[in-house]
C-alpha cells in the first residue's frame, strides 16, 4: 500500500444482502461488525468515507408489488428498511471508535438527520463517516442509484461496491466453473451486453459524471483497504 490515499473520497454501496452474512434474511451482527473493521481500515488511511445501505435483505418493493401491494407502498417500506440497515450500521461503526452521521432522504430527524449535501461535507471534513439512508426517497429508484446520485453529488471519485463476490464474471460463478472474471469493464459494454451488475440508471448516472465503479468481494478480510488502493480482486468498470 502507498502512504499517500488513492483517493480523497470514496463512496461504498453495502446491499443489504451483504449484510446477512450466511443467514437467509435481516442482518448479522458479526459480519455487520467485521465490516466496520474494513471500513475503519479505509478510514484510517485517510480517506473520506460515504455510505449507502440496501433494504434487500429485510424488504424490497418489488417483491411487496409482486405480492399484491400498491409499488409505492412496497417501495417506502424498502426505504424504511434500509433505514434500519444504516442504524446498525452506525452503531456497529461507532463501536470501533469511527464517527458516524446518518442522513437520510425520507426526513425523521428523531432518529438521523435529514439529508443536507453541505451539512454532510461539514461531517466528513471533520472525518466523520457519512450513511446516506432511505435511498434517494423516491419509489420506482434503487439503492444502486442512490448510490450512484450520493457519489455524483458529493463528489466521490470512486464508487466502490462491496458484493458476495469479488467481481464481474461472464456468467454465475457459482452455477458455471468456466465463467472467469473481467478485470475491466466499459460502461458500455455493461449496457450493452445487459450485464446485471447494477441498474441502468445507476449505470448512466456514473458514466456521465465520470466516477468508475468498483465491484469487489466485501466478505474478504481487508479487500475494501486493498480496493480502494488498487490491489487485490476486483472488476472496475469505467
Ligand atoms: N427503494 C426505493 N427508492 C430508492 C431506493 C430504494 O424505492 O431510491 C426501495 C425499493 O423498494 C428497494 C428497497 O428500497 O427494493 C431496497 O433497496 P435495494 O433493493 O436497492 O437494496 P439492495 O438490493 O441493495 O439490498
């Protein structure tokens, strides 16, 4: 690793499934922990962290609208768990002595505060770690999107997000022993070949403001540190 940080600052996009560790659904507290490690890692090398959480692992619209519920409904409950996703986050941060702020975009200021950009630069240049919850407060938007507009707006120079697996492969590594792992990717090549890795919208978003997108496996022990310093296992798209 450099003694200089790669980067200034850093978005990392969790999904909820990230979260669950080997359970079926809702969190896992000693892989909730463990992250918080990665992250105080990537912290203290200097580098200003951002946050966004995924609700998957405890709701996700689609599967409420699939079940007969009105989609915007379905879609704010999906909000509301990835609220509950940064809380646990935050404490599980706060733990390992990181300062922490959640903001999120449905206001409910007795549990965090709402989303402010310049407040949450103030946050961050005092190096705090900033969760950006309740995606971007819209229904019919994901997570991945939220995270691709947080780290537009605030300037992110990379968008990290940390999976099950450390990268794109040409087809499920876990069904197909062939498929290997792309080192690089194109924006285009993602759009183009319809590859699943995140939401087109969330695809768009980064390649007009330039910010490339890191996939990597977040279970692996210090893979975010070696992610944002350009070691270890990892597909980058840009
Ligand atoms: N969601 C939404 N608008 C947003 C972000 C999320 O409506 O801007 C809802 C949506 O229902 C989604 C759920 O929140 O299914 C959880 O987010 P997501 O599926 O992106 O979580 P992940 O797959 O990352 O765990």
């Amino acid at each position: 690793m450099t003694d200089t940080p790669p980067y200034k600052r850093v978005l990392l996009k969790l999904s909820g499934e990230a979260l669950m560790g080997k359970g079926q659904f809702g969190l896992d507290p000693e892989t909730v922990n463990q992250i918080a490690l990665d992250i105080k890692e990537v912290v203290e090398l200097g580098i200003e962290v951002c946050i966004v959480v995924g609700g998957g692992n405890i709701f996700r619209g689609l599967s409420g609208a699939a079940a007969g519920m009105e989609r915007s409904t379905a879609d704010y409950m999906g909000m509301l768990a990835t609220v509950m996703n940064s809380l646990a986050m935050q404490n599980a941060l706060e733990q390992v002595g990181v300062p922490t702020r959640v903001q999120t975009a449905i206001p409910m200021e007795t549990v965090a505060e709402p989303y402010i950009r310049r407040r949450a630069e103030r946050h961050l240049a005092k190096g705090r770690v900033v969760i950006f919850g309740a995606g971007t407060g819209n229904p019919y938007f994901t997570t991945d999107t939220a995270a691709a507009l947080r780290a537009s707006e605030m300037g992110c120079e990379v968008l990290l997000k940390g999976t099950k697996v450390d990268g794109v492969y040409t087809a499920d590594p876990v069904k197909d022993s062939e498929a290997t792992r792309y080192d690089t990717l194109s924006y285009r090549k993602v759009f183009t070949d319809d590859i699943g890795v995140m939401d087109h919208s969330a695809i768009a978003l980064t390649r007009e403001n330039n910010i490339p997108i890191i996939v990597f496996s977040i279970y692996e022990t210090g893979s975010f540190a070696k992610a944002v310093s350009g070691n270890g296992c990892f597909t980058i798209i840009q």
